[in-house]
C-alpha cells in the first residue's frame, strides 16, 4: 500500500488507470463472494482517496463512487455497511477542484430507503439504519456547499431525507451504544444549521407533511420536538420563516379534527417562546416581530409603527379561535353537509384554550406600547355599541404610546360590563401595563394584609415624567371614575378587589405627582362613603371589600407621602378596627372564608377614616386643602349606559335614544326633575324595544333611515355646482341658456381623465 501511494503521488495522472483497475477487480469479487477480497479493494481505494488532492482525483472519484454504489446495491447487510462507511470517509475530504458531472441522486435515494429498513435481525436492522443516517449526512455535507451540484434543497431530494431522519427520530430503537434517534437528531440538527433562507421552507414542509401522513399532531409531544429542534437549530433570524409555514398549515388544516389543529397551535406557542428567547434587537425587539417586517423600518427610527403582517398573525389566531366556536355551536365543521364529522366540544374547548395561550406568548414577545396596539386590534373584531376603535399612531412618552386614546376608551369601556370575568381581564391589562418597574408582583405576595412598614416590600418608585404629568391630566378622571364603578358592582368578588388595590397601588407609584395623591387619596375617601351609603344596596362582602380596600390603600399612600400625621392617622383608624371591627380590613375580607358579619351596622366614629381629618394633617405639609375638603363625585357618561347592557334590544334602544336626544339647557332648579323626566322616557325605550313586535321596531328604524336620506339628499342638493362645462348648460323655451346641477356621480369625464 505504501509503494502504491507513492506511486500515485509520484505519477498522478496514473489515478484513473489505477481507480479502473481496483474498480474492476471489486467488482468481480463481489460476484464472486470473496469478500475479503473486496474488503482488501475498498481499503485501497479509501487509502488513495484520502492521501490524493491533486486536480485528477475527479476521474479517481468516479471510480470509487462506482465501487460504493456496487456495494450498496447488493443484499449483504455487511457490503452496504462497508459501502456507506466509504462514502461517509470521501465525504468529509474538501476537493481542490469542483466537479460538473457528479450526481448523488443515486445515494439520497438509496441512503433513504436503508433509513427505513426492515430487518429481520434487529441489531443488523439498527446498523443497517444508522449507516444510511451516516451516508444521508454525508451526501449533505458533500453537496451542501458546492454550487456546481444539483441543489440538495430541492423537495425531491427534502422529500426522501426528511422523513427518513424522522422515522428513525420517532422510532428510538437500538441496542448499541449510540442509537439511530441520536445519531439521527445530530443530522437532523446539522441539516437545518445549514439551511440558508431560501431553504428552510423546503426543509419544514416535509416535517409538516410527515406530521399529517402519520397523525402525529394529536399526540403533541413528537410534533412539539421536532419543531424544537427545528427552531433551535436554524439561524435565528430566520425563526419567523417557520411560524409563517405552520400559520399557513393552521389554515390549511381549519376543517381538519380538533385534536389536529390543537397540536399544530401547541407547535406554534413552544415555537414563539424559543423564538422570542432569541437575541434582542437594537431597539429591544426580538428577532421574530423584527424579521415580521414592521412596516416603516428604518435603521435610525425607534419609533416603529406595527406592520401588517404582525397583525395577520393574530388575525389567523383569531380566525381559528371563531372557527372553533362556531364548530362548537354547529356540531360540524361542515355546514352544508351536516354531520360529516362529530364534533366533540371537550376537545374544541381544549383548542380555544391553546389559542388564548397562543396569543397571549405571541403578544408577550412584543414591546408594551405595541401589546396595545394587538388588544386593540383584538377589540375590534369585538366592539363595543357606540365604540369604534381604530389603530393609534405611536407619539412621544411612554404610557402615551402603551394607552392611547383609541384603546384606552374602548378598554374601559369593557371594565363596566356586567361579565365579572371580563371586567377582571380589563383589570389585569391595565394592571400590566402600568407596572413598569415590575412592582406588581410584590403586591400579590402581600395578599392586601395590612404591613406597618412598606419598605420591606422594596418598592420602586420614580419621579412623575413630564410625560406621565401629561398622561394623567388627560386621562386621570377617567380611571378614578372607573375604579370607583368596578368597585360597586355587585359581582365583583376578591379578585377583582386584589386588582383595584394594585392598580391604585401602581398609579401610585408610576404616575404620581402631588395633584394625583389628593384625588387618589379623595377616591379612596370616596370609597368609603360608597360602602356606607345604605342607596346603592350592596351585600355585606362587598361593603366589608371596599372597607378592606380603602383601608389597604390608605395604608400605603400615608407612608408613600411620608406625612406623620397622616401616617399616625391611618393608623390608629385600622388599630381601632383591628379590636372591634376586624371584618373590615383585607385580613379577615380577603381570605378562603371570610369573617363577615350577617349583617353591617352603621359605622362611625373612629371607625372611619375623616376626610376632614386628612385634609388638615395634609394641608399643613403643603397640599391643596380646598381640593381635598372637596368630595369625589364621579361623572357619569352615555358611555357608561351603552357599556352597562343586557341584551341586543337594550343595546338597540339606547343607541336609538343617544341619536335622537335633544340638546337642552336645564336651571340647577328644576335639574332634577328633569333628570327624573329623563329617566322615565328612557325606561320606556328600553320596554318598548324590549317588549314590542318586530315589525313596529323596524318600521320604527325604517322611518328614521328614511329621514335621514332625505336629509342627506338635501344637503348634496347645496353643496352640488353647477359643472364648468358645455355639458352642464340647457337652453330654455326663450333661447337663453340656463345652468343645471349635475350631480356629480352623474358627470361624464374623458377617458384620460380617469384614474
């Protein structure tokens, strides 16, 4: 072998001859089945491949790769072991120079078809399997980086490796040391690092197709690895080409079981979270919403408008989250043919679950101001009666950004339903949102119990912005009235409380300046007064709450504003409560059973805390007394009355009332009695909506449509002139020419006039 090799070196353009001859000489052996013979051949031809690097390997190469394929093809387990053990040597060599005839068609195919063996013998089945991983690992290494080769990307090569990689990956058999699942991971892993851009559908879509073939997305856990491989593997700034392929394949699948569609959406929500774990952008946002394509990007623009195609994505969740209810309603995924398929509403349910999950990781990986944008978006496909939302335009300052007008109306609107559930989720957000020194969960540990000492809970609080300054002159009444009309709703249980007290908590310490302290503090006074007024007909765990939840409040803006007076005044109001009237703080209110009584007398005393009390300590320190002597009365609005509905017909009969009312101007006087006036006419509406017959309410609504055309069609009759055309001019019964209106839809324009 030596005198061989040397031989070569010395005469290399002698390759070819010696590769034909070698060739030959195998060939016979394995004919005749003297296969120490051919081992003998196999081991000189690898020897000379591996020490030969001159430009006349190429002819060399097609001699040995006959040789391999010779091997291949025959039925001895030991020969295509050998074979593949030979290509896996050559593959791993670096050419000097590239060739333009090769083709590996031959060893995908034949690579893949051992990766599927069937052998009798297992432990000769293992290694038949794993040398066709091998020899598929080694056809990608070889060709992957060389141009002048048919492109390995190609779905008829994709097709025939990936599956073979995942069958072995699913079956995990083997008695050796090293089983095909690894080896089979390693190369799956390998393929996909590397996967260019262009590439990576070709290499997804067989994963997706396999997935279907073998119904493996109800079990979840195989489907659910193999895209953790996936997304772990590929370049991470490619991570949003996958979500789009398996949103693509949600669609694909909308009429397919509900177990299929659960485990392609499980697929989605692992698939975000390792994208979003990704490396961080220069403006802080992950790789998957920067590679989404936000629609204005610039390379020196932070501020970034949400492009459309991050909102598909949530519109494709959102699409299937209605699929979904409808399936459930319907008992079908096919209306037409009713009862092709049965439905089962467990696992329809199941799936809508995951699609909240879904949207929720999807939403978490974007910055705050743009999660609002998304609950927007969401909110629009679920309006509200007299709201129409529409996307925000990202100004200056950040709870500008985070709680634009356009979604903050409307998301309040949604805190006054009389969905408990609903109301608490509008809690949550605005909660979310606000915290931005990540304080709230400092809250929750605390459970409402009143602490002496806040400054355990290591809480952080910064200076008002001057953007904050301008948020809440903006939108502050808006929240205190909110806070006070979730807090007496009859339905509002403790979480709802717990909410409450974090979001005066938080507003507290994110946003507040001197004028916000004395209306958070009047609020909180206001509170009080609410839960003892005998009016509003609350039960008794609800009044025991808002005590609870004022005093909770008070506790912690007394030391917040570190005035001792104010401080030592809270303090012995909770005191005396602690010894007489416990039930009326967060630690006998806020627990698994509360210690109420059956019945709340009337409350006085130091019981209370005293408005004018604070006033005077806080005067003294430097607050406005005339405004903190002033009780807080919340404005009622339209709003409130729309968001505060029962039924469509209510919905209908107020919308119907707002439209037609009148706009008068009332004396303090007889304010009241007009108001009482104002009430009754409105409880008629309502009754009448609710209670007459179709046909009246819609030749009700007729008439009006029919009034307001009318109108409309005068006010075009005013605005239309005369056109400054011929065509525009008649001539009358005298001769003279006249002007006549033409409507404009009416006008005849040139061609080329036309856009």
């Amino acid at each position: 072998m030596e005198k061989l090799t040397f031989y070569a070196l010395s005469a290399p353009e002698k390759l070819d001859r010696i590769g034909a001859y070698l060739s030959e000489r195998l060939s016979r052996d394995v004919a005749r089945h003297r296969y120490g013979y051919v081992c003998i051949a196999m081991e000189a031809l690898d020897q000379l491949l591996m020490a030969c690097h001159c430009q006349s390997i190429n002819l060399f190469v097609e001699s040995f790769l006959k040789m391999v394929r010779k091997l291949l093809e025959a039925d001895k387990p030991n020969l295509q072991i050998l074979g593949t053990n030979s290509f896996v040597k050559f593959a791993n060599i670096e050419e000097d120079t590239p060739s333009y005839h090769r083709s590996y068609d031959f060893f995908v195919s034949r690579f893949s078809e051992m990766c599927h063996s069937n052998y009798e013998d297992p432990d000769i089945r293992t290694k038949i399997r794993m040398a066709g991983i091998k020899g598929l690992q080694g056809v990608v290494r070889k060709t992957v980086n060389d141009e002048l080769q048919a492109n390995i990307w190609d779905p008829q090569h994709m097709d025939k490796i990936v599956p073979s990689l995942l069958f072995n990956l699913q079956s995990g058999e083997g008695t050796e040391r090293e089983s095909p699942a690894e080896l089979t991971e390693r190369c799956f892993r390998e393929l996909l690092g590397r996967s260019a851009y262009g590439n990576i559908k070709n290499a997804v879509t067989p994963v997706l197709m396999h997935l279907d073939n073998h119904s493996l997305w109800e079990g979840k856990t195989f489907a659910v690895r193999c895209f953790k491989i996936i997304m772990y593997s590929i370049q991470s700034q490619h991570s949003h080409l996958v979500i789009q392929q398996l949103l693509g394949h949600l669609d694909a699948n909308s009429k397919s079981s509900a177990t299929v569609r659960a485990g392609i959406v499980e697929v989605l929500l692992e698939s975000a979270a390792i994208a979003a774990s990704g490396s961080v952008g220069e403006y802080g946002f992950t790789n998957i919403w920067v590679m989404f394509a936000f629609s204005s990007v610039t390379a020196h623009n932070p501020n970034l408008e949400l492009g459309p195609t991050v909102l598909e994505v949530f519109n494709t969740l959102l699409r299937h989250l209605r699929l979904s209810v409808d399936y459930e309603l319907t008992g079908s995924y096919d209306r037409i043919n009713i009862g092709t398929k049965i439905i089962k509403e467990h696992e329809e349910r199941q799936l809508q679950e995951a699609v909240i999950r879904t949207i929720g990781s999807f939403a978490n990986t974007l910055p705050t101001y743009q999660r609002s944008e998304v609950m927007l978006f969401i909110m629009g496909k679920v309006p509200i009666p007299g709201m129409h939302p529409t996307l925000p335009s990202t100004g200056s300052g950040k709870l500008h950004q985070t709680l634009p007008n356009s979604f903050l109306d409307p998301l309040l609107s949604f805190a006054l339903l009389e969905d408990a559930e609903i109301r608490l989720l509008v809690l949550e957000i605005l909660v979310s949102l606000i915290d931005r020194h990540d304080n709230l969960p400092k809250f929750s540990t605390i459970r409402l119990v009143i602490i002496s000492d806040i400054s355990v809970l290591k809480l952080k609080v910064d200076k008002c912005s001057r953007q904050d300054n301008l948020f809440m002159k903006k939108h502050a009444q808006h929240l205190y009235r909110h806070i006070y009309l979730c807090s007496k709703e009859q339905s509002s249980m403790q979480p709802h409380f717990e909410k409450l007290y974090s979001l005066l908590a938080l507003i507290s310490m994110e946003l507040a300046n001197e004028e916000v302290v004395v209306d958070l503090i009047r609020v909180a006074l206001a509170l009080q007064d609410l839960a003892l007024s005998s009016e509003e007909m609350l039960p008794v765990y609800n009044r025991c709450a808002i005590h609870a939840l004022s005093s909770a409040y008070l506790n912690l803006i007394s030391q917040l504003t570190t005035v001792p007076a104010f401080c030592q005044h809270v303090h012995e109001v909770i005191e005396m409560r602690q010894k007489e009237s416990p039930y009326l703080l967060p630690e006998d209110v806020f627990i698994e059973n509360p210690k109420i009584p059956k019945t709340l007398e009337k409350l006085e005393g130091e019981l209370l805390f005293q408005q004018a009390k604070i006033t005077e300590v806080l005067g003294g320190s430097g607050y406005n007394t005339e405004r903190l002597a002033t009780p807080y009365v919340p404005q009622f609005t339209d709003e409130d009355r729309l968001s505060k509905r029962k039924s469509v017909g209510e919905t209908i009969s107020l919308q119907v009332e707002l439209n037609g009312v009148k706009l008068c101007v009332y004396s303090p006087v007889d304010s009241v009695g007009v108001e009482e006036q104002e009430k009754e006419r409105r409880r008629q509406v309502v009754e009448k909506f609710q209670k007459a017959p179709f046909e009246e309410i819609a030749a009700h609504c007729g008439a009006r449509a029919t009034m307001l055309q009318s109108k409309l069609n005068q006010i075009f009759e005013i605005t239309i002139r005369p056109p400054p055309s011929p065509s525009g001019t008649i001539t009358s019964s005298y001769g003279q020419t006249q002007s006549r209106s033409v409507p404009v839809y009416e006008m005849k324009f040139p061609d080329l006039c036309v856009y």
